[in-house]
C-alpha cells in the first residue's frame, strides 16, 4: 500500500487547508482511513477516521472544525480543515487500515504550520 498526502501548508490562524491522501495498492473502499498528527515532541495522535461506508470519528480539538471524507472512486481521502489554530501546528499523516492487512500504512506526512 502506498499512501500519498499533500496539501499542507503555512497559514495564518483563523484559515483554512484542505488536506490530500492517494491510495494505491489497496482495495481502497476495504480501508478505515485516517489522518493522524504529531506535533514537535509530542506523541503523534489522531485526528479523524472514516470507515469505508462513511462513518467519522474526530478527536475532541478538532471537532466541528475538521471534515473527514472519502471519494472511492478516486482513492483518496480529505481533511479540510478551518478555523485553523497554532496548536493544530505539525506533521499530518495519512493512514490506512484494513481488516486484510496486518498492519496499517502510513504515507509520508504534509506539513502543516498555523501562525499566530
């Protein structure tokens, strides 16, 4: 499985990104896919899943803030994100989990800086 994420970026507090991830390898509607974090020496944590027929979960920071989806038909998951604050700041990784697979993938990280 390769995962491929984009769209990170610098933006000002208060702003919007939308992040990209590009499965390939994978039966991609079989896949939880996933956008974790980590923060300058922080422990990396999750930030929103979506399972293949659609359901979320997101952490508590990001609730309301952040939007999961899926488009399976272009393997790819999204994560937009608004009313961006300074300690959403750090690397977000893609991540894809199948019951198929025993273990789940991670793609490369996007930066992701949100200035004051």
């Amino acid at each position: 499985v390769q995962l491929q994420a984009s769209g990170g970026g610098l933006v000002q507090a208060g702003g919007s990104l939308r992040l990209s991830c590009k499965a390939s390898g994978t039966v991609f509607s079989q896949n939880t896919m996933g956008w974790y974090r980590q923060a300058p020496e922080k422990a990396r944590e999750l930030v929103a899943t979506i399972r293949g027929v659609g359901r979320t979960n997101y952490a508590d920071s990001v609730k309301a803030r952040f939007a999961i989806s899926r488009d399976n038909a272009k393997n790819t998951v999204y994560l937009q994100m608004n009313s961006l604050k300074p300690e959403d700041t750090g690397v977000y990784y893609c991540n894809a989990d199948s019951p198929f697979t025993p273990a789940p993938a991670w793609g490369q990280g996007t930066q992701v800086t949100v200035s004051s």
